[in-house]
C-alpha cells in the first residue's frame, strides 16, 4: 500500500482495473441520462399539473361574471332606497320652506298692505310720494287703495 492508496476515493488492485473504474461504462452512462431525463419529464409534468390546477383555481369566479357583481347588487338597492328617501325628504323640506317664505311674501304684498287701509301716493310724473316734503299745496296726486284709485289735489301740506 502507498499513501496515494490511503487519500484516493476508492482503490484498485491493478493499473487495469483502475483503468476500469475510471473509464464508465456506454451503457451505464446512457441509462443514467435516460433516468434522469425521466426525472426531468416527471417534475415537469408534476410542475405543469399544479400551474393547471392553480389556473383553475383562481379562475373558477371569472367563469360566471355575476357572481362577481352579487355582493355589491344588494349593497346598490339598499343605497337606491336611502337616495330615494333623502331626495324625498329633501324634497319634502324644500316646499315646506317655500311655503313658509310664499306665507311671509303674501304678509308683505303691497295689495295686503292697501287691503288693511293704507294707500300709496303718486305724483303726476308717476313717482311715489314718500314724505310730505314732496308735495305742495295744489299738486295732484293719485292715490291706489285696495279696490282701486282715487284723484286728489293737496289743500293744505
């Protein structure tokens, strides 16, 4: 035995036969690649079956579009009902103000105002009399009453 003997991987009894483990042989060689290309296939296809099954998998809710959308349907009628009473209310509330705001309008008609005796004075030139400081004596003056207008001339201003 020598050192070279106690450091190798493996040891042969003559040159011959290691020359013989060295060298593989064609047909174990070829039966080693054709296994592991068998491996290689298996994996793969193993590989391929699992992407398929997941494909499946995650496309299964897309198959059927509505029932995508089902979740959110009742979710829209109930937002549908509540906008429907809102506008309503809302709506409710908006001729409620224009009938309190019609009352205060009608309180402050100038025909309301005549119908509770008073009068509105009007110059020949058609302008509102607003003060006694307009007038003088002589001058005519129309006055419009509820029920219609009267001619006048000042006496005494």
């Amino acid at each position: 035995f020598t050192i070279a003997d106690f450091v190798a991987d493996r040891r042969a009894p003559t040159p011959s036969a290691a020359a013989e483990i060295a060298v593989f042989e064609y047909d174990d060689a070829q039966e080693e690649v054709l296994y592991a290309f068998r491996r290689m296939a298996d994996l793969t296809q193993a590989h391929l079956m699992r992407a398929k099954n997941d494909l499946l998998r995650l496309s299964a809710p897309f198959t059927d579009p509505l029932s995508l959308v089902k979740p959110y349907e009742q979710r829209r009628e109930k937002l549908t009902v509540r906008l429907l009473a809102a506008e309503e209310k809302g709506w409710e509330k908006r001729q409620s103000d224009l009938t309190l705001l019609a009352g205060k309008l009608d309180t402050l008609s100038p025909l309301k105002v005549l119908k509770r005796g008073y009068a509105v004075a009007k110059n020949t030139a058609g302008h509102t009399v607003k003060s006694v400081t307009e007038v003088r004596e002589g001058d005519r003056l129309s006055l419009t009453l509820s029920d219609g207008t009267i001619l006048t001339e000042v006496v005494k201003s």
